[in-house]
C-alpha cells in the first residue's frame, strides 16, 4: 500500500483582540482561533468541522475512524490540509467512494455511500455526532480485565495535565484531552495533548493520532477537561482506552454506557479530589495505612 | 391555521448514582439525564438528538426554526414527545415533506427534501449544526441600532442567573441559556431559562420557545454558560437579539461573526467583571462619577 501521505498544517492557536473591561480599559485579549474545515473523502464532501486547528490531519483521521466510514488506515493514500480553502482531502487507495464495502470488526460490509445515506437521518449528538451505529458496537468492545489504575497514578495525571501548557490557560474557550501512558516508568506521562472548540474534534483528534500510529488503547489513560456524555464514552471504548478521567461530571447515559461497556470511569478530577463512578474493579486506592 | 396541539413532557433532570470519593466513601450523586430523542417531521426522521429533556417540545420547535426547515409556526399542527420511543412528532398542516417549498425570510423558497438533501454534506459544527446556509442568512440580520444595554442591567442578569435554581448547581454537566428582559420595570428579569446537556440544544429550546410565543429579539438579552462560538453568535443573531452575554470566554469565529452582524457581545461575565468585545455603542457604561 505505501506510506500514508500527510501535510502537518496546524494553524496559529490564538489571535488577539482588543477588549473593554468594567475598567473602562482596552485590553489586548488572546481569542481561540475556530476554522472551517470541509472534509472530503475521495473528492465526495462529508462534513464541515469547525476547529482549532491545532492538529487538522489527525482531526480528519478520527473522525473517519469514529464514524466508521473507513475501516482500515491502510485503505488510505493521502490526508492534505488546505487552509486557503479550507479543506481536507483524505484520498483512499481503492476509490472506495459509493462501490467498495467498508468492512466493520464484526465483519458486516457496507459501501461508503449506503453508510452516508443512512447517516443522514442519525446525525446526532448534543447536537453532532453518529448514534445509532455506535451504540451497535459498544456491545462488541471488550476493554481488558486486568488493567489497573493506582490513585497515584491518577493524582500524576491530574498534575501533569493541570502543568501543561495549554491554549485554555491562555484564551479559554477550548476543551483538552490527554492521552496518558499506564505503562512501565511512563506511567501517568502525557503522550498526547490535543485542544479543539468542540470536544468531540479533541478525542477524535488524539483517536486519530492512536490509528494513524498504531497506538493501542489497552495501556493508556484517557483523560478530558469535557463532560462525560454518552458520545465521550463511546469514543474512549472504541479507542480500546479502559479508564476515562474527567474534570467535569457527567450525564445519566454516559454513566449507563460506561457500565454497560465496563469502563472505569472517575470524574469531578480536582485538585486532590475525585469520584469514581464505575469499574472500580480495576481501581486501586491507596492503603489507609500508607497515608498516616 | 386552529392553534398548535403541543405535549409538555419534561423529564426529570436529575438521578442519582453512588460514586466512590477519595475517602473512599460512597457517596450519593445526583447526575444530569441525557435521552436521545428523535425528531420526526410529518414521519419523516430528521435527527436525533441527546438532551436533558426538561424543554423537549420547546427544543424540536427551535431546531426546527433554527436549522430553517419550517418556515413559519402557522405551519405546524402538533408537537407531541413520546418518551417510550423517545420521539417527538411534529407535524405540519400542509404535509410539506418533499413537496411544498420552504420560504425563507428572503423570499427563496425550496423544498424541505432539497433542503435535507443538501444539509448531508453541509452538518457541520464543534460537531453538529448546518452551517452554511446560517452564514449567508447573517448578512440579512438587522439587529435595533437604538437599542442599548447598561452596566447596571448586565450586572442584574449576572445575579439573576448566578442565583437562579439550576441542575448545574445540583448535577453539573449541563449548560444553561437565560432569556432576559431589556425593557421597562423588567430589565434584567429572567423570562425563560433553559439547561441541555449541550450548548445547542438550550439555546434551540428558547428559540422555540420564543417562536411558539411570538416573543421578538428586540429587547432582549441573551446570557449562556457556555462559549461564544460561531454558532451561538449566529443563533442569537436569528433570533434577533442585540445582546449575547456569557461567563465564559470566545473563538475567534464567534469574534468575526459578531462584528459582521452587529451584536454586542460581552464576554467573562463573572462577579464584578466583564470583557466588551463587540457593539460598544450599545453599551452604556457607569459614568466614573456615579461609582465614588
């Protein structure tokens, strides 16, 4: 098949304006920077993202790879971010656009256009994303049993991610998520820190990256300064990803999701507080005797 | 036309979880429901959608109006949200499904098939809402020049809202859009304050709301939790309200888009401050006197 060919065309991340304060004071004030940009795969226009920019190319992968219109990274050839026009190009191999089945990991096959078509009337989300098929799989996910969470682990994350550097400390307006590492040394290590207007382009951002580099979720921590909705829920199971940190709190489906898919689920992550609200399994305290 | 059959079945917004602290207690936690709820018009699935659910008529109605797929409320017959199958029916006297052009407010008509049609490849959002026909819609807003906004009045919405009763208090996880009065005795009087777990859909509900009841933007003001994305500017802006307020802060689309229409948009209302970044005509500071 070849590599994958891709442009790397971030954009700026914030833009300054002049504001008011109740001073009376001009102040120069950084802003968010929000693009739009049109995906097309295979020259059929899918949908306009609006987005920060930050990480464009992998923002087109994840939400190819979220909303299950390609099956593998290998069917594609190219990924070419032009903000002139403000566009994506994602190109397959095999032209895929209408004749060729994409195969799901059920093994169910559909072509592109049947998926697109039915699309249509299951755009969801508050308000965004595809519902219907996702839910489909949810029940296919198998997250690892054996995966453990330390709350040292979880208190590390939550430090690294407040020390970041991060367009929200700068501008706000932006959600963050992190990919974290649950493994050996790195243990609790940012490996991806990816910030959008929309939090659902931050995960698939990252999920993007994890596809576009063979990143398995098994060993890894999610972590999001969003709400736990049913969408991030999903998101984070489909990455194969077994914990799910929040900031925020969450909403009655994404808690039901989670414990239908058995994922462990902490939010309200501040300072040195947290709620754990599903997989406890898989969570480990710390002794009491150890914080005498 | 006979008046508009309209169901009133708000959910309960809350329920209540055991989440383990880090204490290592159980504690009780009342979370934020989130349904989907899927909108038929005239049997025909438009969407579906994830909310709270404690406006679901009022939410249809708006993204019905707001998405420009019903042009007038004299064309609808009934409202009716069934939460058993978690829909809501709407439907029209003319049965315009396919057939009967939509007139927008420029005179342009087209059918309701052709406008879904092309909606396919133009959903967009942080994901989620048609938006390039919204674009080519500002440009033929006229928001009151005349109208104004004083400090004093901004400050009144700011406590009206932060002691208004509200799931966010209780649950988290949603975000809340007040409707405010900008005339007479009332200004600064909350008129309808909606919460959704997401931004889209509270604003849809007031739109509907507004719609339904013949309610005009004029003197009004507009407050959200949430941030002034391209989409909420674009929002307010339809539905003819001069004035946006919100706690948190702004991209650099929902900038540009606000000084292209006109708005006055103030940003980081929180306790004593505020950010002004567009309209500054309208608005009508404290003279430094008044403040000795």
């Amino acid at each position: 098949m070849g590599g994958l060919q891709i442009t790397h065309n971030a954009r700026p991340s914030t833009f300054e304006v002049e504001a008011v304060n109740e001073r009376g004071e001009t102040v120069p004030t950084p802003i968010a920077g929000e693009h739009p940009l049109t995906l097309y795969l295979d020259k059929r226009e899918l949908v306009t993202l609006m987005t920060l920019g930050a990480a464009p190319e992998h923002l087109a992968l994840g939400y190819l790879r979220n909303q299950r219109l390609v099956g593998s990274i290998d069917e594609l050839a190219a990924v070419q971010v032009d903000w002139e026009t403000g566009s994506v190009a994602v190109t397959s191999h095999s032209l895929a656009v209408g004749g060729v089945p994409i195969w799901d990991d059920a093994g169910r096959g559909e072509t592109l256009a049947a998926r697109l078509e039915r699309r249509t009337v299951t755009t969801g989300c508050g308000q965004g994303t595809v519902f219907g098929d996702l839910m489909d799989e949810i029940d296919r996910v198998a997250l690892p049993a054996a995966a453990r969470l330390s709350e040292e682990v979880l208190y590390t994350v939550m430090d690294r991610v407040r020390r970041h550097e991060s367009i929200y400390k700068v501008a706000g307006a932006v959600h963050g998520c992190a990919l974290c590492s649950n493994a050996g040394d790195s243990r609790g290590e940012i490996l991806r820190f990816v910030e959008d207007v929309g939090r659902h382009n931050a995960v698939d951002a990252i999920a993007g990256w994890m596809w576009l580099e063979s990143v398995a979720g098994a060993d890894k921590i999610f972590y999001t300064t969003g709400r736990l909705t049913s969408e991030m829920v999903i998101k984070c199971a489909q990455m194969g990803i077994p914990f799910l940190l929040s900031r925020s709190g969450l909403t009655q489906m994404g808690y039901e999701i989670a414990r239908r898919v058995g994922i462990t689920m902490v939010g309200r992550c501040q300072g040195r507080h947290y709620l754990l609200f599903t997989g406890g399994e898989r969570f480990v305290r710390q002794p009491v005797s150890a914080l005498a």
